[in-house]
C-alpha cells in the first residue's frame, strides 16, 4: 500500500468514477484504475463492485473511505500548520537568558513584527542558558558573553560596563568610584562559578593582580543585591541591572573599565529556521538603527 493508492482510492470513493477521479487529482483514468487494482490485489480485497460502466463500494470501500477522509483531512490540517507556521502565523518561540533587561527590548521589537508568534523565557545563569540551547528546549539565547564554539551562530547585541555596588551602611557608601586595586582583601558577595559577569570581573582582578575576599556566592542576582543591601560585602553587576533601591549605592570602577558584553546566540544548524532567522533578523535592525547602545 501506499500513498498514492490510497489517494486514487478516495477520489474514485468521492466521485463516483475514475473518469471523475483522473480530473480531480489531474492523472490519467488508467493511472488510477490501476492503482486501485494494485491495492486490491495485495490484499486480496474488493473495494469496489463494478456493475455496468459504474462503480459501487463494498462494505469494506465504506470502512476504509472513513479512514481515508480521516486521514486526507488530517493532511489538510497539518499542511495549514506547517505553512501558517512557515508565514510566521503560528508558533512558539522559546528564549533563554541570562536576565531580563535586554531581552524585553527584544522581544518588543519582535512581536510588533510577529503578534502571532507566542514568546516564552527561561532564565538562567550562563552555563545553564547554554545547556538548555544544546538540547533543543530553546530556540535562541541571550547571554552577557559567550565563548567561540564553531557549532554556535552569534549575534554582537550590546555591551554594558561592570559597576560595583555596596549598601548604604557600608564606609563606600557616599563615594562614586573606587580603583579595581581598592577591592584587594575587601570581602565581596559573587555570583556562581558559571556567571560570565563574575568571569569577566575575576579576568580584570587577575590582570590587576588584586584578590578580594569572597564571603558568599550566591546563584542569582537577586539573591546577591539582597545580601549587599543587608552589608554583607560588595557586590558587582552590569550598569544595565541596576535598580533604583535606597538600601544602594553604586560605584564605578576605574582602571580599569570592566564590560561584559550581550550576544543572541543559536545552534547553527538552526539558524534558517524561520522563526529563529525572524528573530535574528529583528537583534540585527535593532543593532544596525541604533537602538540600544553601539558595542565600542
């Protein structure tokens, strides 16, 4: 059995004859009644009675013209998904991010383009965002920085520089910056091991030769404001994550300047997916007219 037999088989059952038929699909009368024969034949079934010049079902015709209507219908249906999907009519784009406050710019200047297209984020720390893209439970990433990987296609988006930050009890509260060198034996709240912030903090401390006391380490940026507000240590984040807190005061660190720098990134096998290239191609205009800060 296959497909085209079934398709001559429920255009004969429909039309009443294979002249009928042959005009309906645009192949020739013999074609079809071949096609149904050959189908019959290996079965050792009849689907038809003929009786005269026209053609009758028998019962099991009637049986299997249910699941053929099933089954063509069915087609149908997947055929309208896949090309509204395709037309960006339908669908689930599923971010991942490192936090917030790039990724709604993003996703505004998406959905003006494709209100159709539903958004989900998931948010994680870095090493998780990129886990989750590797095993396909997201479409695209958004991370503050990201290592060469040949198997990964990477958009530039945006950098911000790496402010300090300590709470209002602390003796730093009233100044505006401090040098990196300050910060040698001062006790600091960091983030986990997989943070590229705390990765790129550490990379300037090294270079500095300045190691700084590390009294807690906390998975979330939430998590380690609390803790700084509550003056336990200084904390550090992206100019860009700083929230209006009066418990707060924010610090920026000279010599030197310390950026991290956001990318959109994809597998790149997937990366002419529609939904994933709609996506890319709307960081790119962003990018290209300006709309968030230009990388230096």
């Amino acid at each position: 059995m296959n497909y085209s037999q079934l398709r001559s088989f429920h255009a004969v059952a429909r039309e009443g004859s294979a002249t009928a038929a042959s005009r309906v699909l645009g192949i020739s009368q013999p074609t079809i009644t071949t096609q149904i024969k050959e189908l019959e034949l290996e079965f050792g079934i009849e689907l038809f009675q003929r009786r005269g010049r026209g053609l009758e079902l028998t019962l099991l015709g009637e049986e299997l013209l249910l699941k053929t209507q099933l089954f063509f219908s069915a087609e149908d249906t997947i055929s309208e998904l896949l090309g509204s999907a395709g037309k960006l009519k339908h669908g689930n784009l599923r971010i991942g991010a490192v936090g917030p406050f790039h990724v709604m710019r993003m996703i505004s200047g998406f959905q003006k383009l494709h209100p159709a297209i539903q958004v989900s984020v998931d948010l994680g720390n870095s090493r998780e965002v990129l886990q989750r893209l590797r095993e396909y439970r997201t479409d695209v990433a958004v991370l503050s920085q990201i290592d060469r990987d040949p198997e990964m296609l990477t958009v530039p988006y945006t950098q911000q520089r790496l402010v300090a930050f300590v709470g209002k009890k602390h003796p730093w509260n009233r100044r505006k910056e401090i040098h990196i060198e300050e910060l040698q034996g001062r006790d600091m709240v960091m983030r986990e091991q997989g943070s590229m912030t705390r990765r790129a903090f550490e990379k300037a401390l090294a270079a500095a030769g300045v190691t700084p006391k590390v009294v807690l380490e906390i998975g979330s940026r939430e998590a380690v404001w609390e803790a700084v507000a509550e003056g336990l240590g200084i904390g550090v984040v992206s100019a860009a994550s700083l929230q209006p807190d009066r418990r707060i005061s924010a610090l920026t660190i000279i010599n030197p300047e310390i950026y991290t720098y956001t990318h959109v990134v994809c597998l790149k096998e997937r990366g002419n997916s529609r939904l994933v290239k709609a996506f890319l191609d709307v960081i790119r205009d962003q990018v290209k007219r300006n709309l968030i800060p230009s990388l230096k």
